[in-house]
C-alpha cells in the first residue's frame, strides 16, 4: 500500500519514490508509488496535479481496491522500477488546503452558532459549497451568515493551531467530533485548537492563519438545506478583485459611490420602464400617422389600394404596428419590407373586406427571398437573406393582390 506522506507532512510539495506498478485504464497511463504526497481526489477535495521525473501528472484518484493512481499525460508511462521524484503543484494544493480547512472552520461556526451540521461539502472550480442543516426565515440567514463569518474569521485571525491526530474508535468516542467517522480502525482526527475536531482524511493547513479569510459569497435553497457558496485564502483575494474592480466600473459610470450602486440601479430600471411604457404609446400614434401618409402617397386599382413600402433599418414590430392601422380602412392591401443588415422580413396585411390571400403572397415572396413565412389569408410574416431580390419580391406580391 502507498505510504500517504501528504498525511504526514501536507506541506511536503517535493519527495523521492519508486514506481511499484504501471497499469493502463481506459487506454490512460498510470502508475503506482511506494509513496507519495499527491493527494487523491476525495472527501469533497479535488485531487494534486504536478510531475514525476518531468511527466505531467493530470490526474490522482483512489480506486476501489485502495491502490493509489497517478495519472500521467496523454501517451506518456514510467517504468515500474523507476526513482521518481514527483513534485506537486503547490500553489493549488495551497488554494485547495485553505478552502478545505476554512470549511472545517466555517462549518464548527455554524454548528456552534445555530447547531447546524454539515451534509455535503465540494470544492468547485470557483467556489466551494457546503449543505447545512440550518432552518431559518430568508430574512434571518443574512445575518445569521455574517456572524459566522464573524467567528471563522476570529479563528483565523487567532492563527491557531491545527494537529492531526490517529486514534481509536474508542479514543474518539470521547472526543467532541463535529460529526460521526466511518472508519472504525484508526481514525484521523483533526484539531483546531480549542474549537473543532473533526475525522478527516484531507490535507490542512498548519494553523488557522494561512487559509487567510472566509468570505460567503451567497445562499441558496437547496434539497431542503440552505447551501452556502464561499471562498478563503487566494480565491478570496482573487473574488474581492473581481468584485472591486466591476463595483468600482460601475460606480463610475453611474457617477455614485460604491454604496449607492444598488439604489443607483433600481431607480435606472424604473425609469427605463416608465421610458419603455411612453415610447409604446408614442409608437402607436406615430404609427397612425405614418399610416395615414403612406395611404394618401398610394394610387388606386380599383376600388383596392396597394401600399408597399420598404423601411430601411426600422423596428420591425413598429412595421407590424403600421401595417395594422393601414388595413384599418376598407379596401387596403399593405405590403411592407424592413432591411436589416444581412436579411429582409416582410409583413403583408389586407382589409377584412378583401379575399386575397397573404399566405400565398408570402410564400412566393420568401421563396424569392431565399427564406420562409407564412400566417393567417389577412396576415402573414416572414423573410430571407436574399436581399437583392427584394424588388423583385415585393413585385411579385404586388402583382397578385391586385388579381
Ligand atoms: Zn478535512
């Protein structure tokens, strides 16, 4: 069995080892140590990357027989036999131990504050999530997440101890363990000094000082428990500056401090729906307007006049708005194109006292334009990208409204 040596010592980034075996998996190269400090992926905390002898190792995992597996990249193997020396990425196994050991810390604050256990805990790419037992009115969480932050952030600010111990089921029986361990043999049980013993096999800092900060970043429901998105150490650095930096951008440009933003905000969204409300109103009358010159402009066939209109770049709703207010009046086939940058789309629309058939004239129209539409025999809707046919199309639509 690999010696664990990131038990031992989970600040030990360099060591020598010897390749005991060398499997494939899924046409995937690995291998097997006598020992080693990657820490496989487990307990809710992704696994190490680095190399040995200069492979790239992509992948750790523990399978079902306890064997160890480093995963080397794509083609490349180890001879069994081999001395190795491995090397561990330690900028991320330093961001993965701070998160792990801050949910440590963050958890007992919660269990302390409110008794409020922890049932799921996962290190994503960005964030690191936990599932709490914590059953409180939305209103009340807020708070009740900033007073435990309050206290994690004491425990870190203290830089306190953290020791790990073995111990025996009976041992542990008698220590305060946050929560119940599955290994009945030798238990792992790992203290933060006067304030959380957990069974764990994890990696953790040495004292609560280098997870550096616990900032909560939200709160969710979720499978009836009250998730809690957060980040310590570099991530949490890394977020401030992601926050401060769009916070700051904003308040700028919104020409408030960053305290105002929100109020800032909610008065623009009012306002642009007030605004939105008015330019609907305004569009409808100037579309009665626009309406009434374009039938004045057209010329009789018949009793029937045909308006045909191409609008360059104009709102195509405000097209479908004025060909409704054309085929107001008895007698009117209106027969509207609006170009947009790369396509034409059409709105053709009649009187309810004429027999000609949109549906038709639209077909033939968008076959022409190389695209589709359709609708109702009074009102129909389509285009294509065809635009140099567009003349075209609109003739042939011409001709057969005023059959
Ligand atoms: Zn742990």
């Amino acid at each position: 069995m690999t010696t664990k040596l990131f038990w031992n010592d989970s600040h030990l980034s360099r060591f020598d080892a010897q390749v005991v075996e060398a499997v494939e998996i899924n046409a995937r190269q690995a291998v097997i140590l006598d020992q080693t400090a990657f820490y496989p992926e487990g307990g809710g905390q992704p696994c190490d990357t680095g190399t040995l002898n200069e492979v790239p190792v992509v992948e750790v995992q523990t399978d079902n027989d306890g064997r160890i597996l480093h995963f080397l990249a794509n083609g490349l193997t180890l001879a069994v036999g081999e001395t190795v020396v491995g090397e561990i990425n330690w900028l991320r196994r330093r961001e993965m131990m701070q998160q792990h050991t801050g949910q440590h810390i963050i958890s007992q604050a919660f269990f302390q504050l409110y008794g409020a256990e922890t049932r799921g805990f996962r290190i994503n790419d960005r964030l690191t999530e936990i599932d709490l037992t914590l059953e409180l009115q939305p209103e009340e969480i807020e708070q009740a997440i900033v007073r435990a932050e309050e206290l994690a952030n004491g425990i870190i600010f203290d830089n306190r101890e953290i020791r790990v111990h073995e111990v025996t089921s009976e041992e542990a029986a008698k220590l305060p363990l946050r929560k119940e361990s599955f290994i009945t043999d030798c238990i792992r049980v790992i203290e933060i000094d006067d304030f959380d013993w957990s069974p764990c096999g994890g990696t953790h800092a040495k004292r609560t000082g280098e997870v550096g900060l616990i900032a909560v970043r939200r709160w969710e429901r979720a499978k009836k428990m009250t998730r809690l998105h957060f980040v310590c150490g570099s991530r949490a650095l890394d977020d401030y500056r992601l926050a401060n930096k769009s916070a700051e951008a904003a308040a700028l440009k919104l020409t408030v401090g960053r305290e105002e933003i929100e109020a800032s905000v909610v008065r623009l969204l009012d306002d642009n729906k007030r605004l939105s409300r008015r330019v609907r109103e305004l569009s409808e009358l100037a579309a009665n307007i626009e309406a009434a010159e374009l039938l004045a402009a057209s010329a009789f066939v018949g009793k029937m006049r045909i308006v045909e209109k191409v609008f360059a770049d104009r709102d195509f709703d405000e097209a479908k708005l004025i060909a409704h207010r054309l085929v107001n009046e008895e007698n009117v086939v209106a027969l509207l194109a609006v170009r947009e940058a790369d396509m034409v789309r059409l709105v053709f629309a009649r009187s309810a006292n004429l027999t000609a058939d949109m549906n038709a004239l639209m077909k033939v129209a968008c076959e022409k334009l190389g695209g589709r539409g359709g609708g109702k025999p009074d009102f129909a809707q389509g285009g294509g990208n065809q635009i140099e046919e567009l003349q075209a199309a609109m003739k042939a639509a011409s001709v057969m409204a005023a059959v």
